[in-house]
C-alpha cells in the first residue's frame, strides 16, 4: 500500500510589478473613499486611479525598473496638487489662475499615461534574462563593488564640475556622471540579492546623503529613489520586517526633505552670498558646521508650515495652468517653436555652432507664462515650465499627447538599446536607472530641449561607454573575484 505526502508550498511574495500594482489598487480604493469629501472629487479620485493604470500598463516582467520612477515621480508631481486642494479647502478651480489649473492637471496626467502606452508598445516583448545574465553580478566581491562605487563617485563630481566649467558641454559631462548612479544601483541590487556586503551599501548611502546636502540643490533624495528601485529590480522578499524598513525609509526621506525645506532659503543665501546666485563661495567644512548646527535645532522647526511648502514646492501644475491662461490670450507667433528650439539645441553641437544661443529657463518662463522667474525662485520653485506646458503651447490638447507619445518613443527605443546589450541584467538595469534620473530627475519641471538633449546625450555617451569602459571594469570585477 503506498501513501502520498501532501506538500504544501507557500508562495514567496517578492516586490515586483504585480506587487506594486496590487498597492497601488489599495492606494485607488482607500483614496476613492477620501475622494466625496475633496474639493474635486472627480480630480483627486481619477488622479488616485493612475498609479494603477500606469503599472497595468508597462507591468510586464521585463520592463526596466527605473521607467516606473520615471512615471510615478511625474505623477505625483501633478496628483501633489489634488492633495494641495484638500488642505486648502478650495477647488484647483479657485486658485489664482483659475480653471486652467484644473486643465493642467488632467492633462498632466493624460500625458503621463500616453508615456506608459509608448514604453508598452516599445518594450513589451523584451527577451527575458537568462538565469546566469540575471545572477551574473552576484559572482562579484563586495569590497570591489564599494571600490567601483567609491572611483564612480569621484569620477561623478569631477564630471558635474567639468560640466559646469566648460561652456556648452555641460549635457555629455553630467550624462557620464551618472556613473555613479550605476555603481550604486549595482552595489544595491548586490546586496539585496545575495545578504552580503550590507557595511558597504550603508556607508555609500551616508556617503550619498552628506554630498546631497552639501551642494546648491540638495539632492540627497536620488539615493532614496535608487535603493528603492534597486529593491523593484532584486525581486526583494516582502515580509512584514520588509514593510516597517520601507516606512523607515520613507520618514527618514520625509524628515530630510522637511529639514532641507526649513534651512535652504537661509543655506544658500549664506553658501553664495546672493538671493540670484548659485555658485558656491563657502568652504565644505563651514557648510557642514551650518548645517550641522541647524539640525541640533531641529526642534525649532514648524512642521506644519514646512510640510506645506514641501508640497506646494513638490505639486507641479500651477505653472502649467498659468501657461494655459496666457496661450488662450496671446498665441506664440512663431509655429511650434519650443520643438524646433529642442532639435536645434540637440542637432546644432556648439563646436560646430559656437554663436548658438544658450538655453535660458528664465526667457521661456517669461515668454510662455508672462511672469517675473526671480518671484517664483523666491518662493522655492523652479523658473521653468516644464515640457508638457511647452508641449501644450506648440500643439494645443489633444495634440501635445502626439508630441508626447513621440518623447516617449524616442526614450524607450534608447532604454531597449541598453537593454540588449550583451551585459548583466541588473547592470542593465542600472543603466536605465541612471538614464531616467539624468533626463527626468526634476520630473515635470524639465524643459522640452533639456529632456530631448538630455536623452540623445546619454545614449551617446553611454552606447560607447557600454561598449568600451564597461567591458574594462567587469574584467577587473571578474578578476578580483578569481572568475575565469
């Protein structure tokens, strides 16, 4: 007589693409019961909605991790707003300029879903890794992939100050400085993958928020992006240990984000000397020491007034709805003007043309939303008006989804080039991470000739780098780890 043994399999639940769509669902239901009570419900319901609809769309296994921050960065950007309305009590309608924000903000996010449809139609079918590509960097040591991560970043700030010191090459030197970006994508996504080298990636990430916040802009938030979307691209096990160390990681973020809020009127005025100047005149040490002493009070601070202004800062659709009010008034003169500006920004290299005229943010701003750019630097915002404002204004809704749908194009072509090389998967991945924070990074607010020569810069840059410097740095990866 034989007897069979029931096993029973207990399924491993990794963050992935099903598990964020999964959250992102509970995020629509639990903000559809929020969404009666709000100013605009329709707004701030529908708006709730998109995450879903957007990782629906490009959730397929294969697709590049770091095009999910691409999208949801953006999003949240224009559902900020909804949230904004809420605390304020009124319609977006009721803002200052009026219905055209609430334009804004639908078509913000009619755009950001038209991406996601590009990247789908583009990268959809992508082969998926074999199982050595997808475990190919695990062969490696961890010293050696903090020594990559430690040149990178020495690379990366000798790069940005090459980008600022040479005239009209600042887009080739800030796209190879996303080196850094890359070496620290692949150290996370080792460690998450393998346990091991945990000391390295802590002393990297505090090695990544101290050089954030000692600089002009504070970007001490990328490392927070990158580990988290290293995270998506592991397949990290999700447990609950897993979910309190993401909560953990998301009020550090907040915490550092509401700090540098409160002191960054006050620290750059005291780095430059200046209310108009970005370039710093005070030693690191003294940054430091300020700063420093701004934290030890911290307890001075007013939350809820720096919370707000976080958000105002963060939402990105007032801007947008200004352009609107001024383009029904006064047309632009010269047809599809912001598009011709970006291709002859990107085709017109200034060792050929060197009378080509520079970009200025302040001159479009002035020109596209009729306002003084010095005021909305003032109150901590940026002076552009983003990409999809010049979108709007050269092709008018819903027209801008084509020029949309076509920069949507044009970087998935670029990511499915990385993607097909013949590299480790999460090396890959890596690569596309730091194409979308180079081209995106400041999401919405992005100039249309910035974001187009941003993207066919770092696709130059990086073809040759994935061809001919890549290949040197694995070989001594391989060779540290006694791989034949």
């Amino acid at each position: 007589m034989t007897s069979a043994v029931a096993i029973r399999t207990v399924a491993t639940t990794r963050l992935d693409f099903d598990l964020l769509r999964r959250g992102c669902l509970y995020f629509a239901i639990a903000n559809a019961v929020v969404a009666p009570f709000a100013p605009d419900p329709l707004a701030y319901g529908g708006g709730a909605l998109v995450p879903f609809v957007l990782m629906t769309i490009i959730g397929q296994p294969t697709m590049p991790k770091g095009l999910a921050f691409f999208l949801l960065w953006q999003w949240g950007q224009a559902f900020a707003r909804a949230v904004l309305s809420v605390l304020d009590g009124e319609s977006m309608a009721a803002s200052i300029d009026g219905v055209d924000v609430l334009y804004a903000y639908w078509y913000a996010l009619a755009s950001i879903i038209t991406l996601a449809v590009a990247f789908r139609l583009v990268l959809g079918n992508l082969a998926s890794p074999t199982f050595s590509e997808y475990h190919a960097h695990e062969r490696w040591r961890p010293p050696d992939l903090a020594t990559v991560y430690f040149v990178a970043i020495v690379a990366s700030v000798a790069l940005v100050f090459l980008s600022r010191s040479v005239p009209g090459a600042d887009q080739p030197f800030q796209a190879a400085a996303q080196v850094k970006v890359i070496a620290l994508f692949l150290l996370c996504t080792y460690v998450f993958t393998t346990g091991r080298g945990r000391g390295a990636l802590l002393a990297a990430i505090v090695v990544e928020i101290l050089v954030g916040f000692t600089g002009f802009l504070a970007d001490f938030r990328a490392v927070f992006i990158y580990v988290a979307v290293a995270a998506l691209a592991a397949r990290v096990k999700w447990s609950g240990a897993t979910t309190a160390a993401a909560f953990a990681w998301l009020a550090v973020l907040l915490i550092l984000a509401l700090f540098w809020t409160s002191v960054k009127f006050e620290y750059r005025e005291y780095v430059t000397g200046s209310e108009e100047s970005q370039q710093i005149k005070v030693p690191l040490e003294q940054r430091l020491a300020y700063l420093g002493e701004r934290a030890l009070n911290i307890g001075d601070t007013k939350w809820g007034e720096t919370s707000y202004l976080l958000l105002t800062r963060f939402a990105y659709v007032d801007i947008f709805g200004q352009v609107i009010g001024v383009d029904r008034g006064t047309h632009e003169p010269i047809a599809a003007r912001q598009w011709k500006d970006a291709f002859a920004h990107v085709f017109q290299p200034r060792f050929l043309f060197p009378d080509k005229p520079g970009l200025s943010d302040s001159e479009v701003f002035i020109r596209l939303a009729r306002s003084d750019p010095m005021e909305q630097m003032r109150l901590g915002t940026s002076i552009s008006v983003g990409y999809m404002a010049e979108n709007y204004v050269d092709l008018g809704f819903p027209g801008m989804l084509a020029g949309i749908f076509g920069y949507g194009l044009l970087l998935a072509l670029v990511v499915r080039y990385f993607m097909t090389r013949p590299l480790p998967w999460m090396l890959r991945e890596a690569i596309v991470m730091g194409l979308a924070y180079n081209t995106a990074g400041t999401g919405m607010e992005v100039s249309l000739p910035k974001l187009l020569g941003a993207t066919v810069m770092f696709f130059l840059v990086w073809s040759l780098m994935a061809k001919f410097a890549l290949p040197v740095a694995l070989r001594w990866l391989d060779r540290q780890a006694g791989v034949p």
